[in-house]
C-alpha cells in the first residue's frame, strides 16, 4: 500500500466531480446515476465527436436518450440531471482535468477468436486521452469487460506514460466491470452486486467510495483488480457453458425422439439441500456483446498470464467448446429447416424463408452479434430467398427489416422463428398457414414459443430445437 497515494487522497477529501467516458448501453446510465446523487457535484459524460457517434452529444445535452430500445426511467433521469445542470456531455477530454474520478466504458470487441486477439484500440485512445488529462490522486476504473491482467498491465502502462506519473503512488487504479442488461440498464446498476478491484488497496477503497454511493440494493465485494477481471470474464463464460450443455442435450434429446423440455423440468425438479440446478434453455443461438466474447477474454487472461496451466495435453478448453457449440445453433436452425422443406418436396433454391426475429435476444431492439445474422447467410447461400421480421430492430447494415409480419410471411414456404419475442407466442397456426398459402407450410421454432400440435394440425411441417418428440 502506498502511503503517498493515501495522504494524496486523504488531502484531496471525497470524490466530488466524475468523468465517464464512453455514451454508450454502460456508460449513460452510468454517468446519469452518479450525476443523480447528491454526493457528487457534477458528471462529464466524454463521447468522441466521430461520424457515427458524435451525435449523441447534443441529444444527451438536450436531455434525450440516444439509446435504442426501451430503457424505464432512462430518459427522465437524463433530463432530470441536465435540466439540474449536474450532467453535461462533450468531446473535450482536456476537461479530464477537472474530475477527482473517471471512469471507462468502451466497447473491446474481439478481433479473431482464433488467435485470442482483442480489438482493444478504442480502450487504448481512451486510455491515453485519460493520461494526458489526468491531475494527482485521480481515480482511473475501467469498467468495459477487459482481458484479466489488463488493468494492472495494459492500462497501467499506457496511464503512466501519458500522465508521467505512478499508479498506486500519484493516481489510483481499479476494475469494476459492469453487469448490465439491455431493458435494464438503471436496476442492474443499482441492485446488483458491484464487483470492484483495485491494483492496490488504497485504490479498492476508493472505488468503493464511488460505486457504494450509487448503489440502492447491491452490495460491494471488494477484490483485486485481476481476480475482478476474472470474475466478469468467467462469470459470462459459465452463462455461455450452462446454455452450451443445454443446447448440446437439445440436440441429443432430436436424436433420441424426446422433448429436451421435459426433461429440463425433469432436472431442474431436483431442488434442496444446497442442490442448485441452474438449467438454462436451449435455442437457435447465442448472440449480443458478452457471451460471445468473454470467454476469449478469459482464455487470453491465462495465456498472457505467462503460467504454466496443468490441463489434459492436447486437450481444448471447455470454454471454448462451450462456444462452438453455441456458434453451431443457427447451422443446426438451418439444418432443420433444409430437412422441413424437403419434407415438403421443397428445396432452398425454389424456397421462400421468413425469418422471425432479428434481435439477439427478446423483446430487444438489440441486434449486437445476432445468430440470427448466419441462419440468413446459409439461406441466401443455397439460393434461398429470405425476408426478415422484427418487432424492435428498426435498422441493420445490409438487412432490410420488416415490422409488418403479414407481409414478410406472405407466400413464404417456410417460417423460422430466431429470437422468442412475446409476439410470436402468438402466432395462430390457421392465421398463419392461410398468409403462407401452401397446403404443407414450414415452421422451425429456435425458441419453443409455439405448440407444435396447434401447427402439426393444420398440416404445417414442424421442427423444433430440442423437441424430438414431434420433429
Ligand atoms: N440465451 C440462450 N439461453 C438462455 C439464456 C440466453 O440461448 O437460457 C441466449 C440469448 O438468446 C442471447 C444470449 O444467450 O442470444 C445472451 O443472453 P443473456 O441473457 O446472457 O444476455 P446478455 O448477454 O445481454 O447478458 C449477459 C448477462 N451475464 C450473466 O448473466 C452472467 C448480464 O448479466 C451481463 O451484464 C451481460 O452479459 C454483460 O454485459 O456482460
């Protein structure tokens, strides 16, 4: 523990003003939470003034949310803290320079999986532009999902050397990743727990300070800086594990003509006596900007961990299987739906497919790394004609998206439903095969939201992910 950083801090008194760098999914309700507490005096929010981004800080600045999709209290609260004058958001980063605290929320998407490279070059500007800026006994979190060993590595590194001064002795450093979920931005950040760690003690208990003062419900579980970067990282991973081994029993359950439901309340019966039986479900994919990355963040951490890891030889991660297996669900979507149209006397080629369900996950507008993205390729690569709906998703890069589900169903020889948005557990199978107008229309269900009795009795073709039992 630095004595220096403590009489640093112990002279600088509480945090006062914060800056918070990244107006995206984690760092607006971030920022509009710690410009809401009377503890803090005033918020920054920094955005870079880029071509497809920059936008956002007018909007912000007239208290609008530039977030899609429906984020409860978000929008008030934005207004509420510009209209107080407690927040304001800008491109200026020399402004780093008067905050006691900031904090990073910048997207470290994955450049090959592969090779286990991250794309860390926003994290990197940000970094720098926060060590240029930075004044003596500032605190640096970095709260974007990081490979373990990147705070007290990488970061520290890079906050050195554009500041001229020591992490630990002249500013504090920490790691507290965010645990948000999109439709619940505000409550995930206020109830659930907060994982902080600092690459010393001295910056653990001052981003405690900061992060206890926004929290209603959670609680604060102090760590080290690693063992926090491990603990976001892993915790994902286990997610993605738990839906892979659901989803590899799915696929099992098709071969043995059972119904992979059945048997998950079968298992998740088992309750009591510390037994925990987190069963999740299994579907056409796993998508979005965590899962599908944090297990490579993971395996990253152990390897330029620079130990020697005892392991079976030759033998691959689990983690990383877990993957696959997950990235495999829109090829097995696929796989049925090429079987169905030929129960039908149908090939991809002379077939229509309407695609339900753009959003990597439901009742979202959020389409970050949707599988729905590869079940259309392999669609359109076997000559399939395909049309998309989604009920949420407005707009997408190369994906014309409907919101009228009669007309993208219309004549369509198959339907396959991707994401489980609550519209589609309604779909009615008369309703439906009169749009698609064939005596033996198709419908593969990625998400069990329809019963496939009600469609088999209107003569659809069914397949189902997991229901071997009526494929
Ligand atoms: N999915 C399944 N089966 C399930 C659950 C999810 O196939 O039983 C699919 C979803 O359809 C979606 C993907 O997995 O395509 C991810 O879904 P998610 O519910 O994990 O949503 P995320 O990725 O937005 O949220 C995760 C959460 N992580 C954990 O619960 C450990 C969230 O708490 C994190 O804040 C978030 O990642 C993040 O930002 O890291």
């Amino acid at each position: 523990m630095s004595s220096k950083l403590k009489n640093i801090l112990d002279e600088k008194g509480p945090i006062r003003k914060i800056g918070v760098i990244g107006m995206g999914y984690v760092g607006i309700p971030a920022a509009v939470l710690f410009a809401d507490s009377d503890a803090f005096e005033f918020v920054w929010g920094f955005q870079r003034d880029s071509p497809t981004s920059g936008y956002k800080i007018d909007m912000l600045n007239r208290g609008e949310s530039p977030l899609k999709g429906d984020e409860p209290g978000l929008e008030e609260l934005i207004k509420k803290v510009v209209d107080a004058g407690k927040f304001r958001c800008t491109s200026d980063f020399t402004r780093i320079s008067e905050v006691d605290a900031v904090t990073l929320a910048i997207q470290t998407p994955f450049l090959s999986a592969k090779s286990l490279e991250p794309d860390f070059g926003a994290l990197i500007e940000g970094l720098r532009l926060t060590g240029r800026n930075i004044t003596e006994g500032t605190l640096v979190v970095l709260e974007s999902t990081i490979t373990p060993g990147t705070t007290g590595g990488l970061a520290r590194q890079i906050l050195e050397e554009e500041s001229g001064m020591k992490a630990s002795e002249d500013f504090a450093l920490a790691h507290a990743p965010e645990r948000v979920m999109v439709g619940r931005l505000l409550r995930n950040i206020r109830e659930h727990d907060r994982i902080v760690g600092g690459i010393d003690r001295e910056s653990t208990q001052r981003a405690v300070e900061l992060y206890s003062l926004v929290l209603t419900s959670g609680r604060i579980i102090p760590m080290t800086a690693t063992a926090a970067e491990v603990t976001k990282t892993a915790e994902n991973t286990f997610r993605d594990l738990q839906i892979a081994a659901i989803n590899q029993l799915a696929l099992y359950c098709e071969v043995m003509g059972i119904n992979v439901y059945d048997v998950r309340t079968g298992i998740d019966s088992l309750k009591g006596e510390g037994i925990t039986r987190a069963v999740l479900y299994p579907g056409a994919g796993v998508g979005g900007h965590c899962l599908t990355k944090d297990t490579y963040h993971l395996e990253r951490g152990v390897k330029i961990s620079g130990g020697k890891l005892d392991y079976p030889q030759g033998m691959e991660s689990i983690f990383v299987l877990a993957r696959k297996v997950n990235d495999f669900m829109p090829v097995h979507m696929y796989n049925l739906t090429v079987e169905a149209l030929s129960r039908a006397g149908k090939t991809p080629a002379d077939s229509k497919v309407a695609l339900l369900g753009w959003a990597f996950i439901r009742n979202s507008d959020d389409a970050r790394n949707t599988p729905s993205e590869l079940y259309r390729k392999l669609l359109l690569d076997s000559g399939c004609a395909v049309e998309v709906h989604d009920p949420y998703v407005k707009e997408y890069p190369g994906v014309s998206i409907s919101h009228e589900l009669s007309d993208v169903v219309k004549n369509a020889d198959a339907a396959a439903i991707l994401t489980g948005h609550d519209e589609y557990f309604k779909l009615d199978a008369s309703a439906l095969k009169e749009l698609m107008g064939k005596e033996h229309p198709v419908i593969v269900d990625g998400r069990n939201v329809i019963k496939p009795d009600d469609f088999i009795a209107e003569g659809f073709v069914y397949k189902g992910i997991g229901r071997g039992d009526k494929n």
